[in-house]
C-alpha cells in the first residue's frame, strides 16, 4: 500500500544564470536537493569559426584561432601553428621553441589563477576571489609588458615567434617571478587549509578513475582522477623534455591519495601554478641565442606554405584546461586549408563531471562544472543530420529558422526581417 | 484613560524610531560593503549606496511573472509592517514601547514571522529557484532558532530571580544583566551563550556560512529571484531592518549599559543618547558577526550548515544554560 512516492523535478541551470561564465545549459532533475540527472544542452555560443575559418589563409586563421577564446589564445595559435608546421614540414628555431614555453606558461599561470578565484566566488568565499584576481594582475602585466597585450598575445607565428624576449623583457619576467615566489605559498595556503574550503569541495563531484578513462577526460580533471597524463610530457613536446616536465598529479600537492574530486582538481592547479614558474625559471636560463622565426617576412611566409602545406597535419598542447588538438589538412598551391578542426579539452570533461556530479546536491552543481574550468566557446559545434543524412544549411536557411522562431516567441513582432546589405558575400 | 500618553507617544515614538532606525540600517549596510571591500582590498561603494539602490529601486518598474499569485504580492508589505511592528517590542538602549510580561515570546514570534513570509512569498511567484531558496530558508529557520530560545528563556529566568517588575519582559534587560548574576560558572556560560547568539545572529542575517538561502552563484538569489522594483526595495529594506533588530537583541542582553546616566540627562534627551549610543553598539557586533564573518568564510551546504547549527550551536547553548541554572537548580 505505501508505495513511495518520489517528488522529482526538472530544472534548467542555464543559458544563463549568475553561476557560469559562459552560456551553457544543463537539465538537472532535482529530488529535492539531491541531483538525480544531468542533461547537458550545448550549442549556445556557436560562432561558426570553422565555417569562418575555411574562408580565410592560412595566416589570417592564426588570429582567428586566438580569438577562438579569451583565456587560451596562445594555446589555440600555439597549437594550430604546429599542426601547420607538421604539415608542412617547417623547421622551428630554437628560441623561439623556448619563447613558446615562457608565453604557454604565463598563460597557465594566469588561466589557473583565473579560476581559482572563480571557484571560490562559486562558494560564496568573495575575499579570496578577490585576492586571487589580484595576483592575477602581475601576470597580466607581465604578459602585456612581453607580447604588448593583456589577452591577445600574437606571440607564435608559423615558424617561429614573432617578439623576442630582449633584456628588458627578461628583467621584467625575473621580478615576476620574484613577486609569485610570495604570493603563492599564500594562495596555496589559503586554498589548501581553508575549513570552508575543505567543506565544501572535498568528496564533492567525485569522478572516479574509471568514469575518466570512459569518458576521456583530460588536463587537470584527468590528473585530479589519477590518470598520469599531460600532452607536454607524453608528446614529448617541443623542448618541453629538456626542461624536465612531468604531470603534476594530486599526490604531489595533498600528500593524499587521489580521490576525483573537486578539491584534487584544484591541488592540481596549485601544483601546476609552481611548476609553471619553475618552467619558467628554466626556460630563461637555457634559452640560447639565434634567430627567432624561419621566415622573416610574412608575405614571404605566406608564398612558401602556398608551396610547403601538403597533407596532413596534428598540433598536441596542453591547454590550461587539458589537451588540445588541432588537425589541418592542406593542398599544395592553395593558401587555404582544405579542414580544420580543433578539438576542444572542455568536451569531454563536461560529460565526465556531469556523471560525477550525480548524488551530490544542488549547491555542488555550479563548484562541479566551475572546477573542470569549462570554456564554451571553444567547444560549441553544429552538425544537422536530418533523416540520417548530414545536411548543411545555408545562411538563407538560417535566417528562415531565425525569423520562424522569433515569430513563434512574438507574434506580434514588427519590422522587417529581411538582411540588411548583402549578407556576407564570402 | 489617557489617550495621549497611551496612544498618542507610542506611536509618535515608534515612527520615529521606524525612521531613524530604516536609515541607521541602511547606512550599516553602506558602512558594511565598504569595510568588507578594504578588507578584500577593493574601494567599494559610497557609504549612501544601499540609500540610493532603495530609491532607485522604489522607482523602477515592477514585473509580476504571470506564475505569481497574490502573496507574492503581499509578501514584501506583510514583511515589512512585520518588522516595523517588532520595532515596538525591540530594545533599543531603552524598554521596548510596547513592553509587558511575556513579551519576549511576541518578539520571537514576529522575527520568525518576517522568514515566513518571505518563504511565502517566493513559494508564490512560481519560480523553481524560488522554491529551493525557501526550502533552505525554512531549513535553516528550524535549526537556528531553537537554540536561540533555549539561552534567552534560561537567561530572563536567571535574571528574574534576581528581582524584577514584569519577568520574561524585554526590559529586564535593563534592570539586570546577564553580568550581574556574579558567579564564576554564570561567567562562563555568558560566554558559551554570547559565541551562541553570535552564530544565531549571522544565521539569522545570513552571512557566511550562512548565506544558503540567497545564494547568488547557486540559485540566483534564491528567495528574491523574482522580485524586482519596488517590492525587491522593500524586501532589502525588510532585511536591512532585522539585521538591525536582531542585533539590537544580542546588545540587550549583553551589552545593555547605557551612556545616559553619566550625562545627568533624563526623558527624551535620554532616550536619544542611549539610542544613539545604543546604534554603535549594534554596529560593533554587526562588524564582528556580518562584515568580518563574511569577509573570512565562504558559504556552506544546507545539510551541513544544519548540521553545525545542531551540533555545535545547539549544544554549546545547552551546555551554557546549564552552566547559568546550576546553582539555582543545585
């Protein structure tokens, strides 16, 4: 006669909501608190880059590859350059290799700083987000002071790098490093020993070692579940090796046994925070002299992988956030690649914390996908497959959709919807 | 009967004290974001900024969703005459306006009266956040309050016994205070009950760990996700004015001592001194609960923040009342 009788309810997180930085959309199915299912809705900052991206040269795709996403520019640039470079066969000099690894981890340092601040306003905790972000700004500066941008680096051409590091750029890069060499044990001491913090992101979204592997997960989620994994150190990437780079895995941090959860994920961070600066360190030790790109010119550049790219071509990196892959494939006498695709680390981190998070409650939900450090933009793609056909839809189609919607929402609406100009002609 | 000093003053005195006491609120709330900013190492609003966000917001527009029933409109009004009504029973540097034997149990019933219709209020607009905030709000409200009733009954029985007009009276307060009964046990269950009716305070303003309800990153404000424009001011304005109330109870009972008698001043000038000096008293205490306990922690679970509300505050005043009856009962 008692039959239990269970009170779920489906609730949308998203597009928008104060808790993600980005729009994405999650179905929760609550039972109460607790959370009983995710459903994972994206495709809300599609930008159609690839489709922008097929339209361009090889040289105009490596600005828009770093406006792919604020935080990882130069992982994005970084990592299509190579894939080009190995379908063409260029020859990078070596300092400009070590250029790459002082820019790459600046970047991390102040991509991992980024979202330790994040993580802690998710929890409520505003002083530390603001102490964090304060932090953050000496490397902004530093990066600002380097490349001549706080956010858009334009650092890596294909080939080599476009800025040397000179003298002056090196001092200021040695007082930075002085500068984190104080800051850090706080921020650390900070994150690691917090009561609250310990509360609230111990044992919570465990991804259990299993669930990663099935799922893919890569970067600091990876790790933070005990996969022993790092594109730099496996590829053997660039003269990554020589500067003896090794994954940083929650054991190294905690002391403790990895366990999955949020609070290994950012053990993982803290760790990479020192290894960054050390790499750093390293980096401007060992870097010798010589020239700083294959092409001096480039419209030079631009004649020679007319010629040069032929075949295929794969770029491994290890993004802030996990691996990243690009994949290009180019033709001999076109200055446009025939495809170009990224592959983005997000993906499959998002699906594997969306199984972590299932049993926790609702007040884990925004600390669960804050701790894998989702970036959306870069992830977001359409594929229509209609009938079991894929089928490509037109600009013309697109703005029929558009208008059917905004008719459907509002029918009332007034204006006329047909496109300003011409569109776009490309 | 005497109309005038039965009707008349009271409620002279009372808006009076409704006016001075919404903006001396407000202005804690100013002076509240300020110091917590220079502690994070930000400037911060002006001092005014709560003042200008409640007239803006009484100004703009406000949008009913169409999931909304009436007590989502009345919510915010029954909460706020709520709150303005406990002001007569609150002491403030003197006895209460409206005060009489027993009245403490009137002053815990409106406190938790103005919690409840905000839970009703956000239960009525419809909205699923809404529903989990007043689900955690009602959670909360359960687990703090009882341990809060425990010390303030054990302590105005404690002080009654040492001889007072009208027992179980807010104005007991002022005849006797929790100090005077002199005892070193007494002392220090004083103590155990101040750590006690701190953690009830932050619980009840909702800081720190205890900012669940109205979790900005979790569930977008929780109980105020639908409320926008005049009803959103009058809710902030509600919430400003129990902060002040709230606080004004732990004062009494620890801190009741006025500055009045050392001026030689007495009736009205008397009452403004005392409440003036009162209002400094309770921004000290605010300071320590609301601006340095929010600036240090983040928020918690609710099951979490329940449990720390049973197992430690719980205990902790049950161990204090103790301490305060042992010699009486013994």
């Amino acid at each position: 006669m008692t039959e239990k009788v269970e009170y779920w309810v489906k609730i949308p997180f998203g597009p928008i909501h104060p808790g993600l930085e980005e729009p994405e959309k999650f179905i929760l199915t609550l039972d109460g608190e607790r959370i009983v299912d995710v459903d994972v809705k994206l495709g809300y900052n599609l930008r159609g880059i690839q489709w922008i991206a097929l339209r361009r040269n090889y040289i105009q795709i490596m600005y828009l590859a770093e406006r792919m996403c604020g935080i990882c520019s130069f992982s994005h640039n970084h990592t299509y350059t190579r894939a080009v470079e190995e379908a063409g066969n260029i020859e990078v000099p070596e300092r400009a290799e070590y250029i790459r690894v002082i820019i790459g981890e600046l970047e991390r340092i102040h991509s991992h700083l980024l979202n330790l601040g994040v993580l802690a306003h998710n929890i409520g905790y505003d002083t530390l987000l603001h102490l964090t972000w304060l932090a953050r700004e000496k490397v902004m500066d530093t990066l600002e002071a380097v490349s001549g941008n706080r956010v858009n680096y334009s650092m890596v051409t294909i080939g080599g790098v476009r800025r040397d590091i000179d003298e002056k750029k090196r001092r200021v890069i040695e007082e930075m490093i002085k500068y984190y060499k104080e800051a850090f044990p706080q921020i650390e001491e900070a994150f690691l020993h917090d009561p609250t913090i310990e509360a609230r992101f111990r044992d919570t979204a465990v991804i259990s070692k299993r669930v990663a592997l099935e799922q893919g997960a890569v970067g600091p989620t990876g790790r933070g579940s005990g996969i022993r994994d790092d594109a730099r150190w496996s590829e053997g990437l660039g003269v990554y090796p020589d500067l003896g780079i090794k994954p940083v895995m929650p054991q190294d941090v905690t002391g403790e046994k990895p366990r999955g959860d949020v609070f290994d994920r950012m053990a993982v961070r803290i760790g990479e925070l020192w290894q960054s600066l050390e790499l750093i360190e390293h980096a401007l030790d060992a870097m010798p002299d010589g020239p700083i790109k294959t092409f001096p010119k480039d419209n030079v550049l631009y004649a020679k992988l007319r010629l040069m790219v032929d075949g295929e071509g794969i770029g491994r990196y290890e993004a802030p956030r996990g691996e990243l892959v690009h994949y290009v494939r180019g033709k001999k006498g076109s200055d446009k690649p025939l495809r170009w695709k990224p592959r983005e680390p997000t993906f499959p981190n998002l699906f594997s914390v969306a199984k972590g998070v299932i049993g926790d409650q609702m007040a884990d939900f925004v600390v669960a996908v804050a701790s894998i450090d989702p970036c959306l933009s870069c992830t977001d793609r359409v594929a229509v497959v209609q009938d079991g056909k894929k089928k490509i839809l037109t600009e013309k189609d697109l703005l029929k959709a558009s208008i059917k919607k905004t008719r459907e929402i509002n029918p009332e609406i007034k204006g006329d919807p047909s496109p300003l100009g011409v569109g776009c002609v490309r | 009967m005497d109309v005038v000093s039965n009707v008349v003053y009271p409620v002279a005195g009372l808006l009076g004290l409704y006016a001075f006491v919404s903006l001396a609120s407000l202005v804690w709330e100013g002076i509240d974001r300020k110091l917590v900013a220079r502690m994070q190492r930000r400037i911060g609003p002006p001092i005014l900024q709560p003042i200008y966000d409640f007239l803006k917001l009484a100004s703009k527009e406000t949008i009913i969703p169409n999931t909304a029933n009436y007590m989502f409109r009345a919510a915010p009004i029954l909460a706020l005459a709520t709150a303005i009504a406990l002001l007569a029973y609150t002491p403030v540097g003197f006895e209460p306006i409206l005060s009489g034997k027993g009245d403490v149990i009137v002053f815990i019933y409106l406190l938790t009266l103005i919690s409840f219709f905000k839970v009703l209020g956000a239960v009525s607009s419809g909205n699923p956040y809404a529903k989990i905030g007043a689900a955690r709000e009602a959670a909360l409200m359960v687990s703090r309050e009882p341990a809060m009733m425990l010390a303030i009954f054990t302590i105005m029985w404690r002080i009654g016994k040492l001889g007072v007009d009208k027992p179980f009276s807010m104005a007991t307060f002022y005849q006797h205070n929790i100090w005077e009964i002199g005892t070193p046990m007494s002392f220090v269950g004083a103590l155990i009950l101040l750590y006690v009716f701190a953690v009830w305070l932050a619980s009840e303003i909702e800081v720190g760990f205890f900012n669940i309800p109205d979790a900005e990153e979790e569930i977008a404000e929780g109980l105020l996700v639908e409320y926008s424009g005049r009803y959103l001011a009058l809710l902030k304005l509600t919430k400003a004015l129990k902060g002040y109330i709230a606080a004004s109870l732990v004062v009494a009972i620890f801190f009741p001592w006025g500055i009045s008698g050392y001026f030689g001043l007495s009736g009205l000038s008397a009452n403004v001194v005392d409440l003036l000096f009162h209002t400094l008293k309770v921004f000290v205490v605010l300071f320590v609960v609301q601006s340095v306990f929010r600036a240090v922690t983040g928020r918690l679970k609710i099951t979490q923040a329940v449990d720390f509300l049973w197992k430690n505050a719980f205990l902790a005043s049950l161990i204090g009342s103790l301490l305060i009856a042992m010699e009486v009962i013994m």
